[in-house]
C-alpha cells in the first residue's frame, strides 16, 4: 500500500470518528430550548449586576456592577444532556454552572462549572475543565474571539464535556444530583445564542 493511499485510508477513518462522535455528542432531540438567538431571558432570573441583554441575535454581557453575575435558570435540573453555543472575548471570564444548589448563591463548590476562562492565572481549571472536581487537558483549550460549542452531559454521576467536539472531561462525581443551571459572567463580553436541555 502506497503512503498516499495510506494517508488517505486514515483520514477517512478519523473523519468517520469524528461524524460519529458528533453524533453522539452533537445533537439534541426533543430537548426544551432555552435560548435561541436574542429569545429566552424569560427562562432565567438575574444575580448579580450584569447589563444581560437580548441584542444581535444572542443574548450577551459585558459589564456589572457587581464581581460576578448570572442568569439562573427558574427551573431544576438532575440528569441531563445540555448543549450551549457561545462566544468569549479573550479575557472573558464566564462558565455554565450545573445542578446549582443555592439559585441566589452560585459558586464553583455549590455547582459545577464547566469554565470558560482562557486567562484563568492556574489554567488546570480554565477552560474546558469543572473548577475544583476535573483539570483541563494539556494544553489548555482556549475559546476567546470564536463561537464555541459545550455539550455536557450529567446523568447519575457521570460528567462530560464536549468542547469544540473534543472531550475535555470524563469523571464520575456524586456530590450533586441536581439543581439549576447557571450561566456566568466575571469579566470581558461573553455572548449566547442557544441553550437547548435534554432530560435523559
């Protein structure tokens, strides 16, 4: 067998792996949309200070009066597969907070927080980790300037992230089984443009 043809025979595999894994991780049926473009804000509450804002098509901060600021979904979550398209500034600092025990009080030990923080001074749990339970790969995947993608799965004690199509987290964690979900903003402009939840 020629290289050529090696070479070829290969990408074809890999590309075969990665429409599969898409389909696995990338789609979302019969799931209940949250955001969809500049609709949706309805589906949360506001703490903190942010200026959120339906504008452009997505729903966006950039600024706050206070240090750290959410849209807090007014409903709970247990085991779920959840999909989030978003962009980042580069020195944004935001994160999608899962099964948020306290809906007035989000933190990284009351929730998961699958980070999106690319400027994070300990990168082990910038973006693509969950702050305080699973480190981010080696290197550090980063999201600023683009739309990214985060499909996250959480059913029983299972976590995943899927970042860009990449897993970034595989662990198994029982401290929470449920709660709300939490949408972040600590620094930069981040932006929204579809949050669809799948309950499995």
């Amino acid at each position: 067998m020629t290289f050529r043809r090696y070479r070829s025979m290969l990408s074809l595999a890999l590309l075969g792996g990665v429409l599969a894994g898409c389909a696995t991780h990338g789609t979302i049926e019969n799931g209940s949309v949250l955001i969809d473009g500049a609709e949706g804000l309805e589906n949360f509450q506001r703490v903190g200070g942010a200026d959120w804002k339906a504008a452009d098509g997505v729903i966006q901060a950039s600024q706050s009066s206070s240090t750290y600021a959410y849209l807090v979904s007014k409903a709970k979550y247990g085991n779920f597969r959840l999909k989030v398209e978003f962009w980042a500034s580069d020195d944004a600092n935001s994160g999608v907070f899962l099964r948020c025990q306290d809906p007035h009080n989000i933190t990284a030990e009351n929730c998961y927080e699958a980070n999106i923080f690319d400027q994070r001074p300990d990168p082990s749990y910038g973006t693509g980790a969950i702050v305080l339970v699973a480190k981010a790969p080696v290197p550090m995947p980063e999201a600023g300037g683009g739309w990214n993608s985060y499909v996250i799965n959480a059913e029983g004690s299972r976590l995943t992230l899927v970042l860009n199509g990449v897993t970034t987290v595989d662990i198994e964690d029982s401290k929470l089984a449920s709660g709300h979900i939490a949408l972040q903003w600590g620094a930069g402009t981040v932006k929204f443009r579809k949050l669809v939840i799948q309950p499995l």
